[in-house]
C-alpha cells in the first residue's frame, strides 16, 4: 500500500508523505482537500470514508491502518 502515499503526496502537494505525518500539519490541508482524499480512497481501494471518518484519522499510518482493516 505504498503508493497511497505517493497519491497523498500528490494531493497534498508535497514531495513525499509518511506514515507519521499528521494531516492537519500540511500547508494544504483543507475541506476540499479531504474531499479529493475521500475520493482517491473510493476510487482506489474501493472504500467510502466520510470527512468525520477522515478527521478521526490523526496520521497518514492512521488511514492506512483503516484502509488494511478493511482489505480481510
């Protein structure tokens, strides 16, 4: 699930993300970002989120840990 962080990246406008990144911490953050997420993770891993569900989410690991839970 690597390449969900080059997505985030692209959407965040920055050159890389980590695990341990904080969403709210990035120059980019905001409403319409966290729509473009949302729809990245419905179009790509085939799961619907809602924006609360994303702003429970503290760190990029946080998503990713969600995302895996639901692949089983």
């Amino acid at each position: 699930m690597t390449d969900i962080n080059e997505k985030l990246a692209e959407i965040l406008e920055v050159d890389t993300v980590n695990d341990s990144d904080v969403f709210t911490q990035f120059d980019e953050w905001d409403s319409l970002t966290s729509l473009s997420i949302i729809a990245m993770v419905d179009a790509n891993y085939n799961t619907n989120i809602s924006a609360e569900q994303l702003l429970s989410f503290t760190t990029v690991g946080d998503l990713k840990n969600y995302l895996n839970s639901k692949k089983s």
